[in-house]
C-alpha cells in the first residue's frame, strides 16, 4: 500500500523550462530593440556557449553530481554553505559575463557592455516569471489529505528555495523537503532516496517517486528499488530507463494509486 509520495521539483510541478525560455526571450530582446538582432539567434548562441563554457569550469564534476544546470548557473547565487557552493559563488558572474558577451561574438556583436547589461538582466527576468503546470496544485489539493508528500529536488539550496519563495503555494503541500545540494549528492544516485524513505519511515513499496527525467528521477528510483512514475507531458521518447507507469497528466496518478 502506498503511503507517500516523493515528487520531483523542476519540470513536475514547476515549468521551469517555459520561465527559462521566457526570460531569455525578455532579455534577448533587449538586444532587438538596441541592435536590430534576430533574438531567437541570439538566444541559441548563448545557450550553446553556456553549455561549453559550464563545462570548462572546475565546479562542473560538483555541479554534475548535485544536478545544477548551465541555465541555473545563469541566474542562482549560490550563497550556500561549503567549499563547492562558494567555489561555484565564485565563478559565476565570469560565467553569466562570457556566456553573453561570446553569445553576441557569435551573430556579429562584440560589446562587452551590452553582453554585462544583459547577463545581469537574465537573473531578473527568470524570478519575475514562474510558472506552475496547471494541474499541479488540483492534483496536491486531493493528494495532501491521504499521503505523506515529500519533494525531492536536485540542486542548489539557495536556487531551489528561490524557486518555491517565488511560487509560495506550492511549499505548503510537502511534509518534508529533500534538496541534492543539503544531502549532497543528487538523483539518481540511490543514497538520496533511501534517504527519502528515512525521512518518512516507509519502506520502498510503500513509495512511489514521480517525475520527469527519466536519467535522474526514474533510474535513481529503480536502483533504489522505489516503484516510479514518469510523467511525459510533452511525448519524449523512452530511453534504456523504464518507469514502472508512463502518465501524461498528473490526474493520472489517481488510477495508477487506485491500483
């Protein structure tokens, strides 16, 4: 019998993938309106050069491991404790700085100027636009009442707590919160779910993890033996990893837990 019910953060109940693309779409638009840029351009030249440049940093093994993003990187602060946070504290505005300024190297601009104004701008374009998916707090709302509710997120403190600050509804669902960045290490690495099950005092068929990414949420259940369901809202394609149910809409967890 399932008793509680551990919930991914990003791009489960979040939409952070929409508030990341709305905030670069803000700020690219920015260099529309000075330069004349075609700003879907500059955006996929920006992304691609965070990408690389992330990678290139000493953090990136620590970023990995904690499940920290490029596009994160391009807006959290980081003011945590440890030597890796402030390793990574340290660093970042370089990179916000060179993602923009080689982003706008690369369709014909080079202003150092501009490239700063619009990596200090991304930051404050991302936390004026959250987004929760539509379903999730009708589907809480029934939830809350007959299971324990846990979250467990991938990522830095600090980022992650902005995110729900900025969304202060959806805390107030969870009985306990589990963030990669306080365990540390992320999904799908086993420990933090058997950590989960610590935490709530439930054994690993008494749970069930929900989520969107099947390489961290689903495979880090599997390994640690807790059944999943991956919600697939936008028809990915199955990879080697297999969830225990597929859903499209979180409504559907109702059936899957009348089982």
């Amino acid at each position: 019998m399932i008793k509680a019910l551990f919930f991914d953060l990003d791009d489960t109940l979040l939409w952070d993938q929409k508030s990341v693309k709305v905030a670069f779409t803000a700020t690219c638009n920015i260099a529309k309106d000075q330069l004349g840029i075609d700003p879907n351009q500059l955006e996929i030249a920006v992304r691609k050069n965070a990408r690389q440049l992330y990678a290139t940093y000493p953090t990136y093994p620590f970023t990995q491991m904690i499940g920290i993003n490029p596009f994160e990187g391009l807006w959290g602060e980081f003011n945590d404790d440890g030597k890796d946070f402030n390793q990574l504290k340290a660093i970042v505005s370089d990179y916000r700085r060179n993602a923009w300024i080689a982003g706008l190297k690369d369709i014909g601009i080079d202003d150092v100027e501009l490239g700063e104004f619009l990596a200090e701008t991304f930051p404050i374009e991302r936390k004026k636009h959250p987004f929760v998916f539509d379903d999730s707090f009708e589907v809480l709302d029934q939830l809350k009442h007959n299971y324990t509710l846990l979250l467990l997120t991938n990522g830095a403190p600090s980022l992650q707590n902005t995110k729900l600050s900025i969304t202060p509804k959806l805390k107030t669902y969870f009985d306990h919160i589990v963030i990669s960045g306080n365990f540390g290490k992320g999904k799908p690495d086993p420990s933090i779910f058997v950590h989960g099950l610590e935490t709530v005092s439930l054994k690993r068929d008494e749970v069930l993890m929900i989520g969107d990414n099947l390489m961290t949420d689903i495979l880090g259940a599997t390994r640690a033996g807790i059944p999943s369901v991956w919600i697939n809202r936008f028809d990915k394609e199955r990879n080697e990893v297999n969830p225990d149910f597929e859903i499209k809409q979180l409504q559907e967890l109702f059936t899957i837990l009348d089982q």
